[in-house]
C-alpha cells in the first residue's frame, strides 16, 4: 500500500513510475493467485482473524483504488469478488476456529469501511450502502457493552477501558466512510453530524498530554512494541485534523486550538518521526499549517474530566496533567 501511496502520489519522484507500476500490479496478482482469493475456504484461515477480515481487505482495497488505471477489468473484478468474499455481511467474521463472530463498535467501523471500499471497487451500491447503514448505528452514544458513552469513556470487549486504540480506530473508520460518502448520494443522512465532535472534546481532549494519550486508556496496546502514548496521539490526532475544516462553528475554534497545541507537543518531542509518522499527506499538510498559523490560540484550559464509565479522571492543569 505505501509503495502504490508514492506512486499515485503526484509531486513524489517515483509518481507513475513505471518500473514501481509494473511492481505493484506483480505483487497485488502474486497475492491473489496464492494467498488472498475469492475462493479461498473461510473455515481455513490461521493466525489473528483481524488480518484477514479487517487489516488486509483495507489495504489492498486501497491499493487497487490508487492503481486502478493500471489494472485489467478482470482482475479488479476477481479483487472485488475476494473482498467481498471476506465483507458479504460487514456484521459477522469466521475467526480462527471456524465460527461466527458478530462484530459491534471499533471492529463493525472497520468492517463497514471495508464495504465502502469493495463497493469503489466494483461499482455497485451494496457495499457502500452496507457502510452508510452501520455507520448511522455507529454514530450514537451507548449506555452499555463496546462504543462510546455521554461521558467521553470509550469500552471494548465488555468493561476494557479502550479509548486510545480501539476507540480511535473506530473514530478514524467514521472519519473514512464519511469523506467518502459526504456529497454523495450514500451520504450518511441518518447519523448525528456532530457527534464525532463530541467524541473528540468531550471524549479525547482531556486524554491528551505533551502530544500523547494516556496510557491507562489503550487497554492490551500498551504492551505493543510499535505503540507508544506519542505514537498513540499521533495515529488519532490524523484523523482528527481531517474532521476540523468540516466542523461547526460551534467546535470549530476549540478543534484547531486543542489541534495545534497538541500537535506542537508531539512535534517537540520528535519532530521528524511525528511528521513522517502521519498517514497521508494532506494530514501532514494541515497540521503543519495549522501549528504555523499564529492567529490560532494554544488551548490553556484548566479543568477535571470525570469518566464515569471507565472509572478513570484526569485533571488538566497549568504544566501538569
């Protein structure tokens, strides 16, 4: 995906590459022909279930997306065949022993965008449509069991406090299927257009210190090799600057003001893996932008933050959190 990333990419030195082109279009049909298939037998699949139904189907619908110019109409066929083999129905994925699992919050998000993307793929309205629909049920508060609550909380798999990984994961999945869909018939009309504002402030904000998350709110994550409370903040504070130019005005200024102070903070403590670490250029773009924009004003409020449902506080204070 990051190699059809820099080639789709205009401005990059390898922008339609050709050599790179040929490279891509070779690995994306080694993998359909002996690992990823339309007949690929659900019952046999080894390791973590997520590969397969979640971190694979996203990135290589992606990249057929990028490269769909250099792409036969056959193959992109037998591509959308395979994803929607693994996304018929984005509710329900066979794990590694062989049965049914319903998918709700974080998982359902990330499934749903699969749909989206399948749908971009073949040019049909099934997916797309699947992903508006659960995105509408995505998009309220709960008051039990995985999503987010009235108090900003944010639980997975039960009582797990999860706010900094599934959480986000979930906001950035909202996040996807929305540009896709905005101005589009298949736009999301049902969901509450503010409510990921809400999530945002109410939910992610007070979690914030130096450019990072808290740990305590990344449940099993926290353990990873690759994750850390910057790394965190980075990865959520991606798809949070997406959502500023589109916000009311009503959350607009508190947006771009708790954005730039945050951003600035993890800048401060690695500004080139903070920077490189984004996952898309215009992501990049409009934080460096909005860190240079001196008419925004660092956010210096001074409060506590009860999570009620997590059981978890934070106080936000001046030189400390």
């Amino acid at each position: 995906l990051d190699m059809a990333r820099g080639w789709a990419a205009e401005g990059s030195e390898l922008y339609h590459n050709k050599a790179l082109g040929r490279d891509i279009v070779d690995a994306l049909t080694w993998y359909h022909d002996h690992v990823y298939n339309e007949n690929y037998n659900l019952q046999q699949i080894y390791g973590n279930w997520w590969h397969w139904w979640i971190g694979i189907p996203q990135d290589i619908g992606s990249a057929v997306i990028l490269m769909y110019s250099e792409l036969d109409k056959e193959f992109i066929d037998a591509e959308y065949a395979t994803l929607r083999r693994f996304n018929e129905d984005p509710t329900k994925i066979v794990n590694v022993w062989g049965s049914y699992n319903e998918q709700t919050g974080a998982n359902l998000a990330d499934t749903s965008l699969v749909a989206a993307l399948r749908s971009a793929i073949g040019n049909n309205q099934e997916g797309i449509g699947l992903a508006t629909k659960h995105t509408a049920t995505l998009t309220v508060n709960v008051t039990s069991g995985d999503g987010f609550y009235d108090d900003g909380s944010f639980k997975q798999h039960g009582n797990f406090t999860y706010s900094g990984s599934y959480g986000v994961e979930k906001l950035r999945a909202v996040t996807e299927i929305s540009v896709l869909t905005n101005n589009t018939p298949w736009a999301c009309t049902d969901a509450d257009p503010n409510i990921v504002y809400e999530w945002i402030l109410n939910g992610y904000r007070p979690l914030y210190a130096d450019g990072g998350i808290f740990d305590m709110v990344q449940g099993r994550s926290v353990s990873r090799f690759n994750r850390s409370n910057i790394t965190t903040g980075r990865y959520a504070m991606d798809a949070i600057i997406r959502l500023v130019d589109g916000a009311p005005e009503e959350y607009r200024d508190e947006l771009l003001s708790f954005a730039k102070t945050q951003s600035m903070l993890g800048v401060a403590y690695d500004s080139t893996s903070y920077y490189n670490g984004l996952k898309s250029i215009s992501s990049l773009v409009k934080v460096k932008n909005i860190v240079a924009d001196e008419s925004i004003p660092l956010d210096t409020k001074v409060y506590t933050k009860i999570y009620g449902s997590m059981d978890k506080v934070v106080v936000q204070s001046d030189g400390f959190a």
